[in-house]
C-alpha cells in the first residue's frame, strides 16, 4: 500500500502524524467527529478555526465548518483535565 507507512513511523516511536486541514475536513466527513482521534495540544486552533476553505491536492476547495465543529468539540469543550481522544 503506498500510502500506508505507519510502519516506519512506529518503529520511531511514534503513533500518529500531522495531517493538512482539507484531509482532516475530509476524515471527519468520512467517518464523523466521534471516530477522528485528534492532539489538540498539538494543533494550531486559532489557524484552523480562522481558515474558512482549504485547497486539497485535487484542487477541490474543502469546507471547514464541520472539522471546525469536531474540533471545538475535542478541544475547546472538554473539561478540564480531561484527555483529548
């Protein structure tokens, strides 16, 4: 699979990866905000949350809106103390 080196990354220690905010746009559609795992601590969330659109690879432009509700969700509206998924 070409796509597919979590291998690599793991052998590294490490467990997950940067995406862009049209992929991340892209997987909460797929999947929804339930089943996306997401390090708030480690995402720039007044970036994002100020980014409207993002052009894809394809040059399709994606609508944040809804990764921007997952991500307030995941981030914002957690209490405090708790861990992010």
């Amino acid at each position: 699979k070409r796509f597919q080196w979590d291998s690599t990354l793991r052998a590294n220690g490490g467990d997950s990866w940067c995406i862009c905010m049209w992929a991340f746009a892209r997987m909460v559609e797929a999947v929804g905000c339930d089943n996306v795992h997401l390090r708030c601590n480690a995402t720039d969330l007044d970036f994002v949350l100020a980014s409207y659109q993002d052009r894809g690879v394809t040059g399709r432009v994606h609508d944040l809106r809804d990764a921007h509700s997952c991500m307030k969700k995941k981030c914002l509206e957690m209490p405090e103390g708790a861990a992010s998924a």
